[in-house]
C-alpha cells in the first residue's frame, strides 16, 4: 500500500522545483535528466491513475501511458506549470482516454463469476490491505468534484493554490470541496463504526 501522507509544504516544493529543472533538462536532450524526472513523479502518477481509474491492475500501464506521452511532448514543456502539474493533467487525459476506450470495448471473461475470481487474484494478506480497500469505498461515495479535490490536495500532495490552478476552479472552491469531502468520509466512518452498523 502506497502512503497518502502528503509531504511537507517546504519539502514538496523543493522537489517540485527539482522535478521542473529535470524535465526542462530533459528537454534539452539530457537522458539523466529525465530518468531523475520519471523517477521522481512516478509515484504521483501511479496514485493519481489509481484513484482516477479506479483500476488498479491497469494503473501501471496508464502511468507508463503517461510518461510516454510526457516525455514525447516535453519538447513544448516551457516550465511555466511545475512538471507535476503539467504531467498530472497528461494522466488526467490519458485516464480519459482509457475510460473511453473501456466503455465501447465488450467484456471477455473465461468464467462465469468474473468479480469473485479478481477479488481472489487480489494478495488480501498484505499490510494495510483492508484500509486501503476502505479508503477505495469512502472516495466512491464522494462527487467527481470532491474525490478528485481531495485526491490531488490529500494523497498526491499539491496545494491548494496548485489543485485550483489545475482543475480551473477558485481556490476557495478547492478548499471547500475538500473539507465537505472530508466532512462526507468522516461522518461515514462514524456511522460505520456504530453497533447497529455493526450488527447489519
């Protein structure tokens, strides 16, 4: 399980600024550089893709979708964004794409109950597996809007200001998408935990 934990504001804007002078190295034709770059961001994208998709076995793939497209545009990358931003909104696009591409495609299975056979493919006996499966349902519950606040401001780490500038809404927006989205998981964490929850 990948921690949610977001960085420190002075840290994370440290390895931002890091990130951008790799990707703008890269550009350059530095071949170190945009090693340094995929390594830094890769698990941003990864958690990012993650929780977009929705889909974990192909969350690999769409990061490696990511970076490819990234680095095969980097040469019209001018730093103005942060290179997290900027590569955060090509896995929106490539999420996107993927969605849509998976709704007009049929659906092969080689067995009859399909869902029970992933959910068996699944390593349940790794640490924070439960937490984890409880985090996917909460962030279902929320609006588009909301998860996708709270993701971007809580699991991959951006500020506020960043998140506004990224999903081209206002930051009072951001930050009022936030904490309902907060409010909404902890008042259904409680209701959870109580008896006669329990005992349902």
């Amino acid at each position: 399980m990948i921690s949610v934990l977001p960085a420190s504001r002075e840290s994370r804007a440290a390895a931002d600024a890091s990130a951008t002078a790799w990707a703008l190295a890269a550009r350059g034709g530095d071949p170190d550089a945009a090693d340094r770059f995929v390594r830094a961001l890769h698990g941003d994208v990864l958690r990012y893709v993650t929780y977009l998709s929705g889909d974990p076995q192909t969350a690999h793939d769409l990061t490696q979708d990511t970076f490819a497209r990234a680095l095969g545009s980097l040469h019209r990358y001018e730093g103005r964004a942060s290179a997290r931003t900027w590569l955060l909104s090509i896995a929106r696009r490539a999420v996107a794409d993927h969605l849509r591409r998976a709704a007009v495609r049929p659906r092969i299975a080689d067995t009859v109950d399909w869902e029970t056979a992933l959910e068996r493919a699944q390593p349940p006996g790794l640490p924070g597996f439960e937490d984890g499966v409880a985090l996917f349902d909460l962030l279902d519950t929320l609006s588009d809007e909301r998860r996708e606040a709270f993701l971007l401001t809580q699991v991959v780490g951006l500020s506020y200001e960043e998140t506004a500038g990224f999903t081209g809404c206002p930051v009072g927006t951001v930050r009022s998408r936030v904490s309902r989205a907060r409010a909404a998981m902890e008042r259904l964490l409680r209701e959870a935990e109580t008896p006669g929850a329990l005992a349902a």
